[in-house]
C-alpha cells in the first residue's frame, strides 16, 4: 500500500475523533460543534410593568411643622430627637406662670364686672337707669368673659402637644430658650406609616392605568441598593389630574404600610409598577433574543444539534424573562449565548444549560 495513502486516512480518522463528543449522533452534519449555553422556553406567567421602571421619591404622608401659640420661655421638653410620637403626646411645656397669672387678673376683673352688671340689672328694671347704662355695663362683662376664655386657651397652648402619628425631626429650640408665637419653628413632624412615593410616567401609559385602576388595585413595589429582604409593596393611591405638558409624563402616588421602616422621606427608589399579568406566556431569558434586519429572532435548537433561526414576537420583559408571544413553544430549546458564530444549519455542542428565573 502507498505510504501516502496510509497517512491521509490516519490523518482523516483524527480529525473526525476531534468532533465534540456531546454532538456524536450529529457529527456529519454542521461541521465542527460551537460551544453555546441554552435554556429551555418555559410556559409562566409573566407581570405587565411600566417599562423603564421609573424613578420614585419617597415622600411622607404629612408633614407637620410645630409652632408655639403663645411666646415664652420653654421649660420642658419631653421627646428625644428622632423619637416616634403619637397624636396628643407632651412635646414642650411653655414657662405657665405668666398666663397664671394673667388669668386670675382677668377672673377678678370679671367678678367685679358680673356684679357691677347684677346691680345695674336691678336698677334697669326698676327703670332708674337709661337703656345705654344698662347695655354698657353688659357690654363690659361680656368682654371681660372672653377675655377670660382666651386666657384659658393661652394657659392650654403652655403645653404643646403632637398633632399626629409620627417620627420627630430635630430640636430647633432648647429647654431654657425663649420662643415667639407663631414665628418660630419648633420641630417638624413627619408620619412615615403609611409612607408615599411620588413617580412620574409617560402619558402613554395612562389610558392603560385608569383601566386597570377601575377594576382593581394596583400594585406598586419599590426596591433600591442595599435593600435586605423583601422589598416594600403598596398600592397606587393618586393619579394627578393634568400631564406635564413640559416632560409629557403623568404624576402618580403609591402609597407604602412602611411597618417596617424601610423607606424614609427624601429617598430615591425604583419603582414597578404592575399593570397587568401574561398567563400562560412563553418565556426565554431576554439575551436569546436577537435583532436582526427582519425584526427579532431566536436560534432554535433541533433534535439533531444543529440551529435553526425563528423570527419571534415580543411582549414584556421581567426580571431578566421575555414573553414571546409567537414563533416559539414551550419545551423547545434556545441559545443563550454564543449566538456571534452561529448560522442557521450549524452544530452545536452544549456545554451547560442555563435555567429560567421566570416565576
């Protein structure tokens, strides 16, 4: 036998043990195997979000600014910084003495006008005083009654109390300071159970809220970095009544138990909005889908380890999950990665097979 002969059936005989073990049942068609990763087209159900999640801001239910009443010096103050208080509890008690004082001053001067009026009564009936003398020691204890209300109410406003369920901000003023009514700001109250997130989205969007809002609640959930746990849901609570003809986006409010705490005023968080559910839906993870000049397309894994390409459809993405909604079935396999050396025909090898995260 010819030398030459021999080496190039050797020679041969390497090259076909060098085709990848996992495509043997396929070694003659495709040529040489493409590693690639795979997943598998699942049947889920897959939430309908506004889509980018927007940006919220996380703002409190009520914010309420405490002010003396009545001026004078503070005597007390019975709250730490920071502290959650409930409605009606003793924040700062006002130096009282001063409105005691001014109070009895006006109680006497009131006695004495109830009598000095008792008197003129009598003589008025007896017709030995005039109509006018009558009406203005009248109109004298009337005045002095309400002065002595409104001194009252000015010993009342010695104690200050929390005019809502909240958390406290910090102390603008000091036991042993002197405040002026209602100028200064003692403290600022902000009740952040419930708490609110404020989001703008496109107007687009907003024929489809109110739809969905007539029929059902809508569910909001806010995530930002760091978050540990489950992240907060709510519920959209507002939809302003105007589009801001400047950004063309639509102000909404969700509104947020926050038993936990977890959002605080002032903070930025993302925000997903549900507006609806896919049932039933197919689903790939979202980098099996390609773009190409006829629109999207999927490489599709045949039972015989080569790749076909199948223009697909596309509805809505969830976390990393897209739903196809034709071109594809449950069951049928697809390439996650390794799509730039793929062309429909060619053999793959499947080095490992990646798993859905679709709920």
């Amino acid at each position: 036998m010819d030398v030459k002969k021999v080496f190039c059936l050797t020679a041969a005989s390497l090259m076909l043990l060098l085709v990848d073990g996992c495509s043997q049942s396929s070694a003659n068609v495709g040529g040489v195997a493409v590693p690639v990763l795979t997943a598998k087209a699942v049947a889920t159900n897959l939430p309908v979000l506004i889509d980018p999640p927007p940006v919220g801001h996380v703002m409190p239910v009520s914010s309420v600014t405490v002010r003396p009443q009545i001026g004078g010096l503070i005597s007390a103050v019975h709250f730490q910084e920071g502290q959650e208080v409930k409605k009606g509890d003793l924040l700062f008690t006002i130096d009282p003495r001063s409105a005691q004082a001014q109070l009895a001053h006006d109680k006497a001067q009131l006695e004495n006008a109830q009598i000095q009026f008792d008197r003129e009564q009598k003589l008025f009936d007896q017709k030995l005083i005039s109509q006018d003398e009558f009406d203005t020691s009248k109109a004298v204890r009337d005045a002095l009654q309400a002065t002595v209300q409104a001194d009252e109410l000015n010993l009342a406003y010695c104690e200050i109390r929390s005019p809502v369920d909240g958390r406290t901000g910090g102390l603008q003023f000091h036991e042993g300071n002197v405040v002026k009514a209602p100028d200064d700001v003692l403290l600022t109250i902000n009740q952040i159970q419930p708490i609110y997130a404020a989001f703008a989205v496109p107007e687009r969007y907003l024929p489809e809220i109110q739809k969905q809002m007539h029929d059902r609640t809508l569910a909001v959930t806010a995530s930002y970095e760091n978050l540990e746990g489950e992240a907060p849901t709510g519920e959209l609570t507002f939809v302003d009544n105007a589009v801001d003809a400047m950004t063309g986006t639509i102000l909404l409010k969700a509104t947020f138990p926050n038993a936990d705490g977890k959002l605080w005023p002032g903070q930025f968080v993302q925000l997903a909005l549900r507006l609806d559910e896919l049932t039933n839906a197919i689903a790939v993870p979202s980098q099996a889908v390609q773009n190409g000049q006829n629109g999207q397309f999927v490489f599709v894994v045949k039972a015989n380890q080569t790749v076909e390409t199948r223009v697909v459809k596309t509805s809505v993405t969830f976390q990393g999950e897209t739903a196809i909604t034709s071109g594809l079935s449950a069951g049928e396999t697809v390439v996650t990665d390794g799509q730039l050396r793929l062309a429909p025909g060619k053999l793959v090898s499947v080095n490992c097979q990646s798993v859905t995260n679709a709920p």
